[in-house]
C-alpha cells in the first residue's frame, strides 16, 4: 500500500519540493539512499562517525587529520582540510566537497565554477570515477559506502544532523513575513503536512531496512536505539548488531535473567566486581548475572564493546542504559516474545496497536531495577518506570507509527492516530523553527501536538538546516505560496 495513503497530506507539503537544494535531490533517489547530503557531511566532520578505513578510487590510503572549516557560506563544503595519501603519506591540502553521486558534481556545475578550483577531494557515498579533467588537478575521489557498512553499530538514523553547523537566518525571514497573512488554521495545517511528510520518510527508510533484516530484528534494533537517547543511540545500535534478536532467544531459552545477563555482558556493562557497600541483594543479583554470562560468553567473545563506547556521565540516575537494557531484554525472548508480537498487528486497529505497543514498553518492570537507579543503590520506597512516559511516546511517534505503515499490515490512519500522537518535549530545533517561522512572540499553542513539532522539525531540516545565503535564496517562501494556492484550489 502506498505509504501516502497513511500520512494523507505528506504529498501536499512535497508537492512543493521540486529543485530546491540537497533534500529534494536525496529525496529523488531515496530508494538508493534515503538521507541527505547533510549526513554524509556530519560523517566526514566527526570523527566518532567517519570511518578509518578509507581509500580513494585508486585505492590509496587516505587519512583525515583535519576535514576542513565547515563551510557556511556559497562554495565548498568545507574548507582547508589537510589529508595523508597513499603508503608515502603524502600531505595534500585544499577543500572538500560532498556529494551523493559522484555525477552529482557535473550535474551542479562545479567544474566551470572557481569557488571550487582548490577542491582536493571529491568525497561521495556512492563510488563511480570521473572522467580526466573533471575535478580540479590532483583532485581524489573517496566514496564511503563500503567503508561505513564495515562499520559495526553505524547507523545514519543515529546522527542528530541538527547538531552540527547551520548558518544564520535573515533578521526576518520571508518565510515569516509571508505567513503573517495566513490563518492560525492555515498555519496549523502546514505543519500538519510537513509533520506527515516526516513519518512518511521515516516509514520508508524502515521499508528498505524491514528487507534487509526483517521485522523482529528492526523492532529490536530500532527500540533499542530509542531508549539509547542521543548519546548511546550508536552503542544500542550496536549492541543490537552484536547480539541480534534470533541469537538472543536461542541462547536464552525464554529466561529473562540470561537474556539480560548476554545483553549486559556483550555490553560490557556488568561490573567486574563486587563493592564492599553493596547489600546482600546487589551481590546476589551480580553473582547470578556473572554466573549466567560465563555459560554464554565464549559464543560471543569476539563481540563484547569497550566500555567507551557508552555514555554515562551527565546522565540522569534513571537512563543509565543498565536499566534500559534490563527493561527491554524479557521484551523479545520466548517463543511468543511480547514486543514483535505486539506489533504484528494484522488487520487489527492500528490506533489500537500503538496504544496497547506503548503501554506494554511503559509497563516493563524488573525485580532489580524497579526499585533502584544504581548498583548498590538504596531502594526507593515505591517503583521507579525503567521507561518513562515520554521515552514511550518518542518510540511511538518516530517507531511504531512509521513501522507499521512500512510493514502495511493495518489499514491507512484515520486522524485520531495522527492527531493524537503525543508531543515530544520543546527542544532547540523546535524552538528555533518556530522562532524563524512565526518570529518571537506566538503562541506556543499553534504547535502543541505531536504531528506540528515533527512538521517544525521537517521543515528546519529541509530548508533552515541547509541555507547558506542567510534566507536569500532559500526555496521554502516559493514552497509556501505554492502550498497556499494548491490548497486553496
């Protein structure tokens, strides 16, 4: 089934998207790639993200000791990046453009342009070579698809694309000035459409990934990235790679403890002794996690992660990912695990689907850790949530309904599902979109449900999180009037 026919009023806001920057031309290709330039841009700038293991189309080593000033004006990517060729470790020094396509560069016009005459590398995720004389002399050619799929845990759903460099906007966008003339309704339904927009990419990007691996091993993986906050996204991704779902059942046998106990040892999180201050409990509880590793561990020896791979500093006590994981391990062992079960949702109601989903991860409980937030810690006197009511409702609105959408195993929505999705909380992007949008003083009520912050975020994402001309030559204020005069048709 079509995934327009869930989110119903996603094509009016694309309808829009037709040549205006990288979102529209990723979006074009989305079945080959379903990102956007910015991705690969965040993977060439971090160096948590970006591969070691990279060669150019000649196959020479190719090292980044540094990628260049991120660029937020007109020209190259980024500027005066200085890299290491080949086994002489030659220095090379210049500017670095990234693309999608390696035809990309033609098909933009860089060749004739000077502002990228000192462009030393021609980094893509796709690898095809360009013909002689196309790319600025002494010019590599790098791609990273084969680099990044070696990468274990690497996920671009992982990256927080809003987190790195995006340029000023004008004192008062023409977004804004436009808007001013439109309803609160009209506005509303804007952002109704982009929020749908949103959904409706990430139901397909989970179409192409409910391929490759199925659908009990992307619930896993996805529910788990989920509970992993920004921080430990990538280290639950992961961990859902080393310890995959099927594995996990037949290793278990059905026993919570040993699911947990494999989960937390290929984490590298289970302490590796026993404190003094520890009670009884604490210790009991240690003793028989170790005791139930040590029968699994040689069938996962090559797989335990370091300990850096998480993040615990600046955590709160109760998203320590010990607790996440002891939440979420009896979630899918068993012949009749609870979660996939769940959400093999047939011809059921999809309304109904994700409400009962979402009660069922809220409800997750543990004889440990339900009544503490630590190793050792003292008990609280009533339960503590392992998932908190806010953590459940981010999994449903950016999982399970795209998920069910990409599986087409229930019928299209009806609006009390999309209308009814709980807010995130307010967070930068969000304020900052409606910052641009509707200037400094709105009310926070025009974006109160779920579906509108996911449209601020959508529309952030396609057109403030990418302008370099400080608004000027920005595509959305044409978006907008041909939204308005579509829909008034």
């Amino acid at each position: 089934m079509p995934l327009d026919d869930y989110f119903p009023l996603a094509a009016r806001y694309r309808g829009g998207l037709n040549g205006s920057g990288a979102v529209r031309e990723a979006a074009a290709r989305f079945k080959a790639f379903p990102y956007t330039e910015r991705h690969l841009q965040c993977v060439w700038f971090d160096p948590a993200l970006r591969p070691n293991d990279l060669r150019t189309s000649e196959g020479e080593a190719f090292v980044v000791d540094d990628p260049g000033v991120w660029n937020l004006e007109a020209g190259p990517d980024f500027i005066g990046a200085s890299l290491r060729l080949g086994s002489s470790h030659r220095r090379v020094r210049g500017d670095v453009e990234i693309h999608i396509h390696p035809g990309d560069w033609m098909a933009h016009k860089h060749r004739d342009d000077p502002r990228y005459a000192n462009v030393c590398a021609h980094v893509t995720f796709f690898s095809s070579v360009l013909a002689e004389g196309q790319l600025p002399a002494g010019a590599v050619q790098v791609a990273l698809r084969d680099a990044l799929a070696a990468q274990r845990g690497f996920s671009f759903d992982a990256i927080d694309i809003s987190a790195y460099p995006y340029a000023v906007r004008a004192a008062v966008p023409p977004c804004q000035e436009l808007l001013r003339a439109w309803s609160v309704d009209e506005k509303q339904l804007l952002l109704d459409a982009a929020g749908q927009e949103r959904l409706r990419r990430k139901a397909e990007r989970l179409s192409l990934r409910l391929q490759e691996i199925g659908a009990d091993q992307l619930i896993y993986e996805e529910t788990l990235a989920v509970l992993g906050y920004k921080h430990n996204k990538q280290a639950f991704r992961a961990l859902a790679e080393r310890a995959p779902v099927v594995e996990l059942r037949d290793a278990s046998g059905g026993c919570a403890l040993v699911a947990q106990a494999i989960l937390l040892g290929v984490a590298g999180l289970i302490p590796q002794r026993l404190l003094p201050r520890w009670d009884e409990r604490t210790r009991s509880h240690v003793r028989a996690l170790w005791d139930a590793w040590f029968r699994h561990r040689e069938r996962w020896a090559d797989r335990i992660m370091e300990a850096p791979a998480w993040r615990t500093a600046g955590l709160r006590p109760v998203n320590n990912p010990v607790r996440r994981i002891a939440a979420v391990a009896p979630l899918f062992i068993g012949a009749r695990a609870p979660l996939p079960r769940l959400l093999d949702a047939g011809t059921r109601n999809a309304l109904h689907v994700v409400k009962t989903a979402g009660n069922a991860l809220q409800r997750a409980t543990d004889g440990y850790w339900s009544r503490r937030l630590s190793w050792g810690g003292k008990e609280t006197q009533s339960p503590t949530a392992l998932i908190g009511k806010d953590r459940v409702q981010l999994w449903v609105t950016n999982f399970v309904v795209p998920f069910l959408a990409a599986d087409g195993v229930v019928a299209p929505y009806d609006e009390a599902l999309l209308g009814e999705l709980s807010p995130e909380g307010d967070n930068q992007i969000v304020r900052q979109a409606a910052l641009n949008l509707f200037g400094a003083h709105h009310p926070a009520s025009w974006y109160r449900s779920g579906m509108r912050k996911q449209g601020l975020i959508q529309i952030f994402q396609d057109y403030c999180l990418n302008d370099r001309s400080r608004c000027a030559q920005c595509a959305f204020p044409e978006l907008l009037r041909q939204y308005r005069a579509n829909s008034r048709d």
